[in-house]
C-alpha cells in the first residue's frame, strides 16, 4: 500500500486575468510564482517572521489549488489567476527582492496542513487593512511579528492551533489525476480507487448513488451503476465509463462536498489517500502487484525473443530485473531495473497488442492468454465464453464446483463457482477474475 502525499510541482501554469477573462497562460518555475506573488503582496522591509509567515500562506493557497485540480476540474487548462479577486496577484515580467527570493529558495516546499490532514490548507488570507476575511491578515502579521511571534505563532494565531507544517515535501513534475484513459467494467488499480473512494463520500450528499462496497480497486458492476447515477445527476452522457470529463466532474464535486478549498475544510487522512497498488515495484518487493508483472511479462517473452523468459515467482528478484530492463529497453523506457507505473502502462498496451496479432503457430496457445482486464459479475462477451469453458472441464471432475452455463454471461452462477475456487487455492475470495485466478483455472482444466 502506499499513501498519495502532495507532491510540490517544478513548474505552476498562470493565467494572466480573471477565470473566463480572454488572457493567455504562461508555464513558469513554482519558486518564480511564489517569490512573485510575495514580492507583489508583501513589503521586503517587513519582520523576517511575517514575511515567512505570508509565504507559508501563499506557498498553501497555490498547493491547494494545484492539488484539488481547482480549475482544471472545471475545464480549464491552467492552475491558478494572476487574480486577487480569484487567487493571488501575480505581475508577469516584475522583479522580486533578494531576501523574499532567499526565504522562498529556503522554503518552497513546505507547506500548511491541518492535524491528521494530508491536503495542503487553504489558507485564506487579505491584506488587513483594504479588505478583511476570516483567514490572516498581511499587516496583522506585521503587529503580531513586532510581538515577538515567530512564523508558525502568526500562523497559529490566524488558523488555530491544529495546524502544522509538512516540511521537505517531494518536489517533482506535476500530473494531472486522470490516468490518461477511460475506466470501464473490468478495470483496476489506483484511479479506479480513486473513483470509488470519491463516490462513496459524495454519496452522503447524493443518496441516490448507489454503494460500492468494493474495496480492492476492481472496476465491477456495482461501481458502472454508481457512475451512471452520478452521470445522470450532473447532466453528462449515462455510459458508466469514466472518460476525462466525468472524471473531473467527480473530482470537482468530491472537493465541493468536502469543502477542500475552503477555511473549514473536511479535509483528506492519509487513510483516504492510501491506495492498495504502489506506484513504483523494486528488487525484494513482494505481492500479487509483482505476480501481475511476472504474468504480463512473461507472456510477451513467449514470443518476443529480446526479453528472457525466466523463472519468477511472487518476489521481484533477480529475474525479474533482468525481464524488466530487457522489456524498458526494447519499449525505449528508462532502462532502471525499477518498474513503474508508467512501465505499467506500456507493458499492458504491449501485452494487449500480443492479443490483437498472435501469430498462427501459436494459435492452439491464443484461447489460454488472459484478456488483459478483470472479469466481474455482469460483464458478457467472448472472454467471458473462454472462461465458463475452462470452468467446465474442472466442474466435469470437481464436483465441489457450483457449476456454470456457458453462455458469456458473467452471471450468479459463474460468480459463486469462482468464490469455490479461490477458497481452495487461497485466492482472495472476492469473485474477480484476475490473471493469476485466470492462470490457474487454465492449468485445472487441462487435468
């Protein structure tokens, strides 16, 4: 398992006016935005310990909206206004002082959480004298510093005494949440997690949304009805497929029920941000996410005589590294031995092509390979046929088997046979089919 932390982005995407105003967006280095924001808002001659605290809330306000995707969750392509009115100000082109740029250097991967929250706050905050709001003010913090305060009091004394500061955040490239691929029936992973978990919550707001009490990140039926409810609520095409605009409606409502861009926030824990699939497998890793990897990639080493077809097994070993960098090098991957979620992404799409064009000798091998999505209740088609038939042949001598119909259905009866077997083979017995569930059902059908 791993928690999804905030990550602090390289660069911050502008633009230059207000949310509908017709101006244009410049992509420039996060450390530039914030030291010119500051440098736009506050005075240099200031108390060291004030002008740390207003970076502190402008480093924040920028993080909260980068990471709750405020705009882009509503159709925009940027992450924040040059605005005062919407954001903060920003001046394309100003300069900025030396000791603001120092402090920023110093800090700009800090930020503002509240206790047992991992969102950065939104902390709210006006000048103090032309505007007042419930979150700090600029100049008081210029009184309170000349107190004798120091940053985090100022901070504390504005947005009480629950928060905190989450210091040496990991600085990287900024992604959007949206996988870069629609979700359907029989998807799984961390987005599909997402997906369920941001559900769920707006639900309690929504009660016609149907529950999904699915909790291993498999995109199965009960989870296509939820979507589809959500879908026909907020005016969007009914398909139960997650496609990028649907995923951004979820994400905007998700924020708006939560109130994550706002003083009294909800907010996120890091139970909530923790997801089942890790984002990056290692040598000594260990579990069905490595067993997955081992599947895929030894199916494409069947044919693919660049990449060894070695002997693994549920530990990411030596053999595996050796597969790995084999199969990054010939996919123009970084070639690290590490395997990624982007490498995760391209060995599914090769995987998928291997089913689209097997060759003809090996024709007799082509009905065995897994369909390169799970099964679940509901689904119908020719994977699912494939399936029932390999159920067959072990219901013929295992008589503790249910049962099944071979009639592409993936139906109640289909289901409870698979719960058998994967209580007799020490399976999670949740009734999806998986590749390695697929694997062993393939071998007991040859008996």
């Amino acid at each position: 398992m791993a928690i999804r932390y905030p990550v602090v982005p390289n660069n911050i995407t502008v633009h230059l006016g207000a949310p509908d105003e017709y101006a244009k967006d410049i992509t420039i280095p996060f450390t530039d935005y914030i030291s010119n924001v500051a440098s736009s808002e506050i005075y240099p001659t200031w108390p060291k310990e004030a002008i740390i605290a207003n970076i502190y809330t402008i480093i924040s306000f920028a993080m909260n909206r980068i990471y709750n995707e405020w705009y882009r969750s509503k159709g925009y392509n940027f992450d924040i206004t040059s605005s005062p009115m919407y954001d903060q100000t920003y001046i394309e082109n100003r300069s900025t002082y030396e000791n603001i740029d120092n402090i920023v250097d110093d800090i700009f991967n800090n930020y503002v959480v509240k206790k047992n929250q991992i969102q950065p706050y939104f902390t709210r905050y006006c000048d103090g004298r032309i505007t007042t709001c419930d979150g700090l003010s600029q100049w008081g913090t210029v009184s309170l510093a000349n107190q004798g305060k120091n940053f985090l009091e100022i901070l504390k004394y504005y947005y009480g005494n629950d928060i905190e500061i989450k210091y040496n955040a990991t600085v990287g490239d900024k992604t959007g949440a949206f996988p870069g691929y629609n979700i359907s029936l029989g998807s799984a992973g961390n987005p599909v997690l997402a997906i369920q978990r941001d559900l769920r919550r707006i639900r309690q707001n929504y009660p016609a949304i149907p529950n999904i009490y699915n909790t291993v990140g498999i995109y199965d039926q009960e989870t296509v009805d939820a979507v589809k409810k959500f879908q026909e609520i907020f005016n969007l095409p009914v398909t139960g497929i997650v496609d990028k605009a649907t995923w951004y409606k979820i994400k905007y409502v998700y924020t708006s029920v939560k109130k994550l861009s706002d003083l009294y926030s909800e907010g996120i824990t890091e139970e909530e941000a923790t997801f089942l699939y890790t984002d990056r497998l290692d040598y000594g890793d260990t579990g069905i996410e490595v067993e997955y990897v081992h599947y895929y990639l030894d199916a494409i080493a069947f044919l693919d005589k660049d990449i060894p077809r070695l002997p693994t097994n549920s530990i990411y070993g030596n053999n595996t590294i050796t597969m790995v960098k084999a199969f990054q090098e010939k996919y123009n991957l970084p070639v690290t031995g590490v395997f990624t979620y982007s490498d995760w992404l391209v060995l599914t799409d090769a995987y998928d092509s291997i089913l689209k064009s097997f060759p003809k000798e090996y024709q007799e091998y082509v009905n065995e390979l897994y369909p390169d999505y799970f099964l679940t209740r509901g689904m119908s088609g020719n994977d699912v046929r494939r399936f029932q038939k390999f159920l067959l042949a072990i219901c013929k001598y295992d008589k503790s088997i249910p049962g099944v119909i071979v009639n592409g259905t993936f139906d109640e009866l289909t289901e409870k046979s698979v719960f058998k077997l994967q209580e007799d083979y020490g399976f999670d017995i949740n009734g999806i089919v998986g590749p390695l569930l697929w694997k062993k059902v393939v071998e007991l059908s040859k008996r």
